[in-house]
C-alpha cells in the first residue's frame, strides 16, 4: 500500500518535476551560449536578469504582474488541451478580453459597490472571450476545421480590432499613443500592494483558478469527459459522450479564461485599453501550460518562472547589452526540450526503465 | 464609384502578383513537406529565419543574390532541425511546429539586434529591379499585372510546374507520396521512409526560407520585427484548401495577394472604411475559405496524405 502511493507520488511528482528541470536547465545553456557568442559573460547576464526581477519591492511587483496574464493564458491553454484541443487563439482571446473590459469599464454603475462591479465585468469579459473562442471550438467540433489554424488567424482580427477601438470610437480625445480613457475606478482591480505597485488582485484570482481546474481536471466528470475526448473521439463516443458539445465547452471556457487575462491588464495593470496591450502573452501562455505538462498547479510556477524571465530582461538589456528577444529564443528552445524529452521518455519507458 | 478605374485594379493585382510569390514558395515547399507525410507548422518562424539571414547578409555583401541564398541555407538548416525532431525523435508534430515557429521569432528579432545595434535609422537595401518581360508586359492587363516584376516573382512562378512535374512525374516525387499515403508499404518495397520524409522537410524548409527572404529583398527592402504577420500559416491553409495541389496553391496564393493587396491600396486612397477591416480581410478569407473546403467535403480530409502528421516506427 505504502510502497504503491511511493510509487504514485514519485511517477506524478518528482518525475515530472525533473523533467521540468531538465528542460529549463537545458534551455539556459543554449542561451548562456548565445549570450557568449554575442561576447557577454553569461553569469554577469543572468545575474543582472535575476536583480532585474528581484531587485527592489516594485521589481517583484512588477514580475508578479506579469506572471498573471501568463497564468491565465497557460491554463486557458491546459483547458483545452484536456480534450487535445491546441488552443493557439488565446492571445487573441486575450485582446477580445481587454476590449470587452475597456466597454464594460466605461459604463456608470451608478451606486453599485466595487465587489459586484468587477464580478460582473468579468462575467461580461468571460463571455466575450468564450463567445470569440466559440467560432474555433464550433468550427473544429462541426466541421473539423482545424482550431490551430482559425485560432492563430482570429488572433490578427482581434488585434487590428483592439486598435481600431483605440484609434476610433474608445479613443481618448488627443492621446499621443492612442488609448482609451480609464475605466470606471469601481471597475479597476485593487492594487493589493498600494497604488504605487502595479501587482492586482487577479494574480489571487489566477491561482484560485488553478486549483478550481485542477478540481475540475481530477474529480468532476467535466474533467473526465473531457480528458475521455482528448483519449479520442472513437473512444469517446463508445463512452456515450457527445463529442462535439465537450470540444465546444472545452474552447469556450477556454477562450473565457484567456479573455481574463486581458481583464487583468486593462483592469488591474493599466487602467485603459492600448492597442499593444499584450506583448505575446498568450504565447507564453502556451509554453507554461506544455512545460508543466497540462498540470494546472504546475502552470503557476513555470508561469512565475518566465515572469521572472520576462521581469529582469529590460535591465539585462540595458545593463550587460544582450537584448530582450534572448527571452523569446528560450521559450522556444524550452518547447523543443519538453518535446525531445517526451520522446526521450517515451523510449525508456519502452525498455522499462521507468 | 469613378475613384476605381482600371489604372487603380491593375495596381492592385499587380500588388497581389507581388504580395502571393512568398506565398507561393512557402505553400509549395509545404506540399512536398505533407505529401511526405510531415506537418511542418513551424515554417512561419523558418520564414522570419529567411527574411533576417537574407537580409543580413544582403545588407553586409551588398549582393541580393547571396541573401537569397543564405535565406534557403538557414531554411535548410531549421527544416533539418524540425525533420529531424519530428521523424527520428517521433514528437509531436504540431507541437514541435509550433516550438520552431517561437524559436524563429525570438532569434531573428534577437539578430536583427545584435547585427544593427547602434543604427538609428533603420538600414535598408535596394530590392531586386522590375523586369519587363519582352513583348507579353505589352498585352493590355495581362502585361502590366503578371509581366512587370523582379526577377524572384518569375521564379516563384515558374517554380510551380517544376514542384507538380517533381511530385508527380518523378521517382523520388512518387517515392515521396509513397511514405506519406502508406509507410509500411513503401517499407515494404524497400524504400526507406525516414531518409525521404527527411529529405522532403528539408526540401521544405529551403522553399520557407526562400519565400521568408523574399520578403526583405524582393519586396520591402528592410526588416521589421515578426515582418512575416502570419504568412506562413496562410501557406499553411492554402495547402489544405488547394488540396495538396501546386497547381491550384497559386490561385490561393493570388486570392490572398489581392486581399491584402486591396487592403493597403484602399488605406492609401482613403476610403471611408477603418483601415484595421481591410487588414484583417486576409485572415478572415483564410478562416471562409477553410470553412468552405471542409463544408464541400463533409468534413472529411480530402486530398490529405494518408498518414500526415503520423510519425513511422520501422518494426
């Protein structure tokens, strides 16, 4: 009995957890070696990237800050990956999100006290993402179009959206940069550590999240059928498990938490809408979610972990001259790790080994 | 309507000529790539590849010619690497495109800056000269749209018969749709199928990185950060919709060309219609024309290699 549960924590914990660290490490290699071919010492490098994330109470504020639209977005990618579904679409999800959230923020909400305000904002903001990520889901669900491939396209449509929002009718009259004017301060997100720290509330609402899937993945039936379609839809339909509906919900919740996302920009960080309200984080999103392997509890700390990539790139760039884009190239390489590790994995298990 | 004369459409279609030559070279290459049985849908981050080694080394050489070149070199390179995961690690292939896709739009961003640092202007290079074609440039319509373009565009062109006479009528073409349809039966007839799936992605990988050059040398002159705005998953899409068929990938290239075509030209004009509606005509097209080809097919994968994206094991 004893012996089994060792087994089941080792083979569901400590295994992926070293695989996890393998890939990061490798990934830091490669770049340590891109750093010394641009002819920077790769310690001083990321030594100046660690001060950068940790440095000062509004550097860790800052990475905080990032981490949550990369939390969010990599578990809206873990939700539909349950059902084998690549949600590429979350960045554009993410735009609808800010989008919906500058409209709603404008509204007067009259009398209305700040808890049900934001509570209804974020339904509002919910459902425009899943509505947005309904035209992949239903499209993949009822006439096998690949989501990859309408996800990625509706991502360019909401981002020249977004801007044609800010530079037509949600534009603050005379905005150098243009922008909408902030929303309705009972709409903001509460800055948890003051004001003069960027750090909100839906980083809480993120990590909530997080367990509520992991709930959802391992006890509900939600989580089972899903996990079911994902098996296959031969399978599935045996099962007795309407496949389309499953695909369906699995994007549209999806496309809602990933919409969340942008809530948590326009709401908690910026306070208006601006056309490049995202910098990719659906992207980073994307590569959380495979580097902790699906595992919603996982995603929060290899979303924290680029957050603090993300966090002290600027001062490594401009302190020891190695651009920020050295970022981008580890979350590529980290993909290629997690992959050829899979399949690494794949072949020990083969000759049971593992 | 007297603002759209005939000067303004041919101005336009001789755009979408212009604007559909990457895209053709990246959807041919594609072709060969799936019909060996391998997705490639990283070839947008092997385009960026192409377009910043091309420019780079046009810039530094002062020579076109070599740009184009090391943009197929590098596409060559990345499409070993993807063919490389995808046939002997046997990862997934959609996952690993994806990986390639990200790892090109860091690392030419990252290039650019490492190579350019310090200029404050952004440097540019004078792109191919237009070549009127003897006699046909003359033919009212036809001439000026199909026959008053550099160099590139002609090959782009002419590289299609080439690709569907290579597929088609060639043992090693025949070879290739051999692995993608049935890779045990060709196994069988002693073909071996990883070194000709490796061979097609590779194949692949040098038509991406050509058509990710040609942007810089053959049209814009310069490079911008992820210049390539999604062009090599609208290949993607007119491979699906043109059914694994060079022939017909062109009119889906040219489809698309006009659109975007159409989009910058109508912005210029000022035509009352926010400039971001006409930006986003390709991508919606892309998305309908999706939508229509697996509504005429009942959803079915019509024209797909039998075993795409399905890696082989030898037993």
């Amino acid at each position: 009995m004893s012996n089994s549960l060792q087994e089941k924590v080792l083979k569901q914990f400590f295994i992926p957890l070293a695989w996890l660290g393998i890939s990061i490490l490798g990934a830091f290699l490669a770049g340590a070696v891109l750093i010394l071919l641009v002819g920077v010492n790769p310690i001083e490098a990321y030594a100046s990237l660690i001060k950068g994330a940790f440095g000062s109470k509004y550097a860790i504020s800052e990475t905080l800050v990032k981490a949550t639209p990369i939390l969010l977005t990599g578990l809206a990618v873990a939700f539909a990956y349950r059902a084998k579904l690549v949600n590429l679409g979350v960045e554009g999800q993410l735009y609808i999100g800010a989008a919906a959230a500058a409209w709603l923020g404008l509204f007067s909400f009259g009398q209305l006290p700040g808890f049900i305000v934001v509570l209804l904002v974020s339904l509002g903001v919910f459902l425009a993402g899943g509505l947005y990520a309904l035209i992949p889901g239903f499209l993949k669900a009822k006439l096998n179009v690949s989501e990859i491939m309408t996800g990625l396209m509706l991502n360019f449509v909401a981002m020249l959206y977004v801007s044609y929002l800010v530079e037509g009718p949600l534009r603050l009259p005379r905005s150098v940069i243009p922008r909408s004017p902030n929303i309705e301060e009972v709409a903001q997100l509460a800055r948890i550590l003051g004001g003069n720290f960027r750090f909100h509330s839906y980083f809480l609402v993120g990590v909530g999240l997080a367990i509520l899937i992991f709930i959802i993945f391992y006890r509900t039936t939600l989580g089972f059928q899903l996990k079911i379609v994902g098996e296959g839809e031969r399978l599935a339909r045996f099962a007795g498990i309407n496949v389309p509906v499953i695909q369906i919900v699995a994007m549209v919740v999806s496309g809602g938490i990933a919409a969340l996302a942008g809530y948590g920009e326009v709401g908690g960080v910026h306070r208006y809408l601006l056309a490049e309200i995202s910098p990719g984080f659906g992207y980073y999103g994307l590569v959380v979610a495979f580097l902790a392997r699906m595992n919603p509890l996982g995603i929060i700390v290899s979303s924290l972990f680029f957050s603090v990539l993300l966090g002290g790139a600027e001062t490594m760039q401009r302190t020891v001259g190695v651009p920020v884009f050295l970022i981008n190239i580890i979350q590529g390489l980290v993909l290629f790790f997690v992959v050829g590790l899979e399949s690494y994995r794949r072949k020990l298990e083969k000759r049971k080994l593992l | 309507m007297g603002v759209i004369d005939a000067a303004v459409v041919i101005t336009i279609l001789a755009a979408a000529v212009r604007i559909a030559t990457p895209l053709i070279f990246v959807s041919l290459g594609e072709i060969i790539t799936e019909k060996s049985g391998v997705l490639n849908l990283g070839v947008e981050g092997i385009m960026l590849m192409g377009a910043i080694s091309g420019f780079y080394t046009a810039y530094t050489f002062d020579d076109l010619w070599l740009g184009m070149l090391a943009g197929v070199l590098v596409g060559i390179i990345f499409g070993a690497f993807h063919a490389y995961f995808c046939i002997f690690l046997r990862t997934d292939q959609t996952i690993t495109g994806i990986s390639l896709w990200i790892l090109g739009l860091g690392l030419s961003s990252f290039i650019y800056r490492i190579a350019f640092s310090g200029y404050f202007v952004r440097p540019r290079i004078s792109t191919f000269p237009r070549i009127s074609f003897p006699i046909l440039h003359e033919i009212p319509w036809i001439g000026p749209i199909f026959f008053n373009h550099n160099i590139l565009v002609y090959l782009g062109f002419f590289a299609v018969p080439i690709v569907w006479w290579l597929i088609n009528k060639t043992e090693f073409g025949l070879k290739i749709q051999a692995v993608g349809e049935h890779p045990k039966a060709a196994d069988t007839f002693g073909i071996n199928v990883q070194k000709i799936r490796f061979f097609s992605v590779v194949i692949g990988g040098a038509f991406a990185g050509a058509g990710g050059a040609f942007i810089p040398i053959g049209s814009l002159g310069s490079f911008v950060d992820n210049m390539t705005q999604g062009r090599g998953f609208i290949a993607i899409a007119i491979v699906i919709f043109s059914r694994w068929n060079p022939l017909f990938a062109v009119l889906g290239a040219l489809l698309f060309g006009t659109m975007s075509a159409m989009g910058t030209r109508f912005q210029v004009m000022g035509i009352d219609i926010a400039h971001q509606a006409l930006l986003a005509l390709p991508y919606i097209a892309t998305i309908a024309a999706l939508v229509m080809f697996n509504l005429s097919k009942k959803g079915k994968r019509g024209g797909a290699p039998g075993s795409l994206a399905v890696p082989y094991e030898k037993e």
